[in-house]
C-alpha cells in the first residue's frame, strides 16, 4: 500500500510542488489527499500487483501540508515524473485526470512551483519588459494600446484606418481583437498589408514608434504561416489567444524563435480561473505562460470590466515581472525562483477609459501595458479623440495633476471625463 501522506517531508531543489484547494465527497480528507497525489502520479483508484518498491521509491509524490479546515494541501513531486519541456504532459499529471474524481466536490489548483532544471527546459520570453520597452522606444511610462473596435466587422481599409487614428492621436499599440482572425470580410493578409502600410505612415508623421499586433490565432501551422506573413512585411509582433490556441501550440510558436514579440490574450481564462473553489488559479496560468515564453500578458485591470481582485491582480504582476531572486519578497503561495527568465510585460485590458487611469496606476504602477477598446473608440469626438484623451490622462496623473484639474486645459479628456466619469 502506496502512503503519500507524509508532514515530515521538506520539498528538495528538485521537486515540483503544487498547492490545491480541496473539497472531499463522501470520503476523509485524508483519503482525499491520498487520491489526489495517487492519481496525478503514480497511483489509481486500487493497489496493483505491477507496482513495486522500486518505483514507488524513486517516483512517489509526498503530501507535506494538509490542512482539513481551510481545504489546502501542498505535494511535492519527484521532477522524474514529468518529461521535462513538455507542459501538455506535466499538466496531464498534476492538472489532468484529478479534476474529474468523483470523491472530490471540488479541487483548484492554486499555485504550482518548478525547478531550477525544468525551468531551464523551457525557452521563456524571447524578449520581456526590456526588449519590449527597447522596441518600443519608451524607457518608464506605461505602454498606451488599443484595441480595434467592433471586435469584428470592419474591412482592412476601415480596420487600418480605425489604426491609423489611434496613432495619430498619441497611442503606442494597435491591436487585433481575440476574436478577429481572417473572417471572410476581413482577411488577415490584407489587413496586415494595409494596417502595416498605415502604421509607417503614422511613425512619419509622429516621429514614434507605433506597434500593431496582428491576432495570429488558428490552427498551429496557420498561425506560423501567418507570423512569418507578418515578420516578411517588417511587423515585430503576433498576438496569440494562448488558451483556446492551446499550451502546445503556444510552445511551437515560441519554439519557431521567429524574433517576433509575443502578445498573450488569455480568452477563455474564465472558465478554467473564475470559480474560486474549483479549476485552475490565473496565477499558475501565467506562470506556465511565463514558462513557455509569452513576452505580454493579459492579467486584468482590479478596476475595469473583467473579473479580479486588485491583491490578486498584483501577486500575478509580481510573480510575471520578477526575475530577481527575493525569498522573503514573496507574496506568492509558493516561492519560485526564476534564474534568469525574463519577466513578462502585464497588460491590464477590459473596460478602461481615461477616468480610470489613476486608480490603475496607483493598484498597478507605470510598468505596465495599458489597454483601452471602448475607451478610446467610444469617445464623443471619436478614435483620434479617443486617443488624446488616454495619453492626457497619463500626462496628468504622471504629473501627479488630478485629472479634472489637467481637463480643464485638454479639451479631449473633458469630454472623456464628462462621458464616463
Ligand atoms: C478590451 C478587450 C479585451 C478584454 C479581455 C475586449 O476591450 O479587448 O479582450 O478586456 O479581458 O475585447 O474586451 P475594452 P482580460 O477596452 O473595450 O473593454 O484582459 O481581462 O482577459
Ligand atoms: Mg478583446
């Protein structure tokens, strides 16, 4: 009989170690440990004459932490369970089959932490916060994008346009909705051309460095035909939907090494991050896109439309930004050292309009990509409008100047502010 159960035991330099929150049914807490080790390693629902001591020796996982009252249990896991450089399958394990028990009511995963080895197994950011910020020409400010609205609809020539607008008016970044791929009114290639076309004409004119990021989401062999469509027109970035795209396709892309930055849109997060008793924490999910090597990440506004604390917004922030090795810095459940990973942009998107630059920036600081769809669009006066309305309102809350006062003398953010508040 195979015990997993085991308090005494210390995590080694070698362990992955993960922290779940779980609901029994019908069975022990205890018992319900046991299960959820067993079967995300080694075990099954019964003792088998083909187990031996050898390989329980080498292989089994400790549960070293279980507290029945607040449902946390933390295990530690040989990193010879998993082929290293391959998250389908370390996520097949700890992840996998111990979502569907029956015994469990309930059962997320809070927080996974791995090795310096594995680690070391996967490409990471090609060009995170630097690279981006060296590209981007822009060394402390926050990052300004939006993003082209209707999510759909529009043709090349109006998406361009709808581009071009936003440049003009002050922004950074253009980007494609997580919707908008290569409909039939609306194909990629074309809108590329155009966009791009547009987007040397707005770096003329500004004398800045303007950014679009085409959503290069399909099937994976797509998805490389159409970022190297993109790089052979000199666009430096793809946006990719990681979780509907899946982890493996997301790893292909990163592993093409196509010198491409990659824009991460967490679409689909939701339904695997919003319950919080059951499914997978956001945290962990931008660990593993860390991992694999996204440059910007989705992680949520605090103040916008989406879903997410302020506290939790931050421990993500953190834990994608820190490359630095601070032990007792963390406000992590579960400390990683990252050794050299390059941290990841987090791009705070979702119901942002200028009223809510200063709460933004007071919950997530300057480091940041901010992104504003129905916030720049939505103006009275239009994009262009739009636009200078967002870039005023950082000017004013990085001149410490409360925004209406700064409205007084930017007629664009009045009337932002005057609209939504
Ligand atoms: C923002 C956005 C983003 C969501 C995703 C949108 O537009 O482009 O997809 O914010 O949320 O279509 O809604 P708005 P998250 O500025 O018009 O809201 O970043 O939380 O995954
Ligand atoms: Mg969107």
């Amino acid at each position: 009989m195979l015990e997993y159960i085991d308090l005494r035991y210390r995590p080694g330099k070698d362990d992955v170690v993960t922290q779940y929150y779980a609901e029994p049914d019908g069975v022990s807490f205890e018992k319900a440990c046991e299960q959820i080790a067993g079967e995300s390693s080694i075990g099954t629902w019964t003792a088998i004459s083909t187990m031996n001591e050898k390989i329980a020796k080498r292989l089994k996982p400790h549960v070293f932490y279980m507290d029945k009252k607040s449902g946390i249990i933390k295990i530690a896991y040989p990193s010879e369970l998993f082929e290293f450089g391959n998250m389908p399958d370390i996520l097949s394990s700890i992840a996998g089959n111990i979502f569907g028990m029956k015994i469990l009511k309930n059962l997320r995963l809070e927080d996974i932490s791995f090795p310096k080895a594995m680690i070391r197994s996967f490409k990471g950011p090609g060009f995170g916060v630097n690279g981006i910020r060296k590209l981007v020409k822009k060394r402390k400010s926050p990052l300004l994008g939006t993003i082209v609205k209707p999510k759909v609809g529009l043709d090349p020539e109006q998406h361009a346009q709808v581009a071009y607008e936003a440049w003009m008016g002050g922004l950074d970044i253009v980007k494609d909705d997580e919707n908008l791929t290569s409909q039939r009114f609306n194909q990629f290639e074309k809108r590329v051309d155009k966009t791009l076309e547009l987007r040397d004409k707005a770096e003329k004119w500004t004398g800045e460095k303007k950014i679009y990021m085409p959503n290069v989401t399909a099937e994976t062999n797509e998805m490389i035909r159409r970022a190297e469509y993109v790089k052979s027109l000199g666009g430096e970035y793809m946006m990719i939907d990681i979780l509907t795209v899946g982890w493996a396709a997301l790893q292909t892309m990163r592993e093409m090494d196509l010198g491409m930055v990659i824009h991460a849109h967490r679409a689909m997060h939701g339904a695997i991050t919003k319950n919080p008793k059951h499914g997978i924490s956001m945290l962990t999910i931008a660990k593993i896109a860390r991992l694999i090597g996204v440059d910007q990440l989705h992680i949520g506004t605090a103040v916008g439309k989406m879903e997410g604390s302020p506290a939790e917004i931050e421990a993500i922030e953190d834990e994608i930004e820190d490359d630095l090795i601070h032990p007792n810095k963390s406000q992590h459940v579960l400390e990683q050292r990252w050794q050299g990973v390059k941290p990841v942009f987090a791009v705070a998107s979702g119901g942002l309009h200028p009223g809510l630059v200063p709460e933004l920036i007071d919950i997530l600081g300057t480091n940041i990509i901010a992104q504003f769809g129905g916030g720049c669009h939505g103006h009275p006066d239009g994009t262009r409008k739009g636009a200078m309305a967002i870039r005023q309102a950082v000017d004013a809350e990085l001149k410490g100047i409360p925004l209406p006062e700064y409205a007084r003398t930017h007629l664009e953010l009045l009337k932002a502010l005057h609209k939504w508040g």
